[in-house]
C-alpha cells in the first residue's frame, strides 16, 4: 500500500447522517473505502480487484456497490481515481498546514 496518512478526523455524526438511506453493504463498503482514500492520499486507483480484495466481496459485488456510491454523490471518479469530496478538502487543508511548518 502506498505510505499515506496514519490517521485523519472522522465525523461520526456527518458519516451516519449522510449515509441514511444507503444499503448496509453500501455503507460498510464506504467506510473502508474512505480508510483507502485517506491512506492512499486522496489518490486511490479505481481498481475493482484491489478495491473488492480489501473489501473481501466479489468484483461484481464491488461494481454495484460502487454504482450505488457514484448515484450517492458520495464518491467520484475522474481519470481512473476514486475521490471524495471531504477527502479532497482535508487532504488540502493538511497540505496548507504543512507547508506553514
């Protein structure tokens, strides 16, 4: 795995929230996927092996998953990279904060 962030700020509150109304396999499924945004520094390929590998479920399982997430809004995909838009925002404001120090 790519060396990426040991830890990062999680709103329980925000995730619960806006995950109301998803599958439960959806939701389980996002939770890890969000771990894997996060380690891999907001540049985690859209690899269905891998990403279905982690999750422990077929490809197929990862590919509805993964449709029910995009029609979500809760994940996006552009130029083989799954993001997150609370991800991309942390991972801007960590940069920023590095660079004052």
């Amino acid at each position: 795995m790519t060396k990426g962030l040991p830890y990062y700020k999680r709103y329980p509150r925000d995730f619960i929230e806006g995950t109301l109304g998803l599958p439960f396999e959806a939701r389980g499924a996002y939770s890890i996927l969000l771990d894997l945004i996060y380690i891999n520094r907001g540049n985690l390929p859209d690899d269905p092996r891998y990403i279905s590998g982690v999750l422990g479920c077929s490809v197929r399982k990862w590919n509805a998953v993964r449709n029910a997430l995009l029609e979500a809004g809760k994940i996006q995909i552009a130029e083989g990279v799954i993001s997150n838009f609370r991800a991309d925002k942390e991972e801007i404001i960590l940069r920023k904060l590095q660079d004052k120090q």
